[in-house]
C-alpha cells in the first residue's frame, strides 16, 4: 500500500474533464485507490466520487493505492492533484 499527502494545485481546482480522464485510466489498473479528506474516502476510479469530493485550489489530501498495480495508479492519482493544467 501506497500513501501519499500533497495539495490539490490548479488554482480551479479538479473539475469534469481531468477527473474523467484519471477515473478512466485507474479504471484499467488492478488496484484500489482512494482520495481522503477531510476525513471522508473518495473512490478515485469512479468520475463522480472525485468531483463529489469537491476539490479545490490549496486544499490537502492524502492518496491510498493499494494493489499489484499501485505505482502507476499513484503516478496518475497524483499528476491530477498536483497538475496546474485545466
């Protein structure tokens, strides 16, 4: 198991198109991966759980991948927090 703490970086925070890009690519990993905050576990490979975690600008999570394909699944998950691109 993967963890990692970081602060979602694109000043307009997550929005629909990136989060579906990422949700259809850990789709394809053989992992779980979980977005946690605030206390509360998003599920990262379904498009409406990211965006229901309300993702904005400064704020702090910490990702979970857990599974034989967790290293690529962090490499994504984190490329979207951490992304400055809209």
């Amino acid at each position: 198991m993967l963890t990692y703490t970081t602060t979602v970086a694109n000043e307009t925070g997550i929005h629909l198109r990136p989060a579906g890009e990422v949700a259809d690519a850990l789709l394809l990993l053989d992992c779980k991966v979980t977005i946690m905050k605030n206390g509360r576990a998003y599920d990262a490979k379904s498009i409406m759980m990211i965006t229901s975690a309300n993702l904005k600008y400064g704020q702090e999570v910490e990702l979970i991948c857990d599974g034989p394909e967790e290293e690529k699944a962090m490499a994504l998950i984190k490329h979207l927090i951490e992304s400055q691109e809209s």
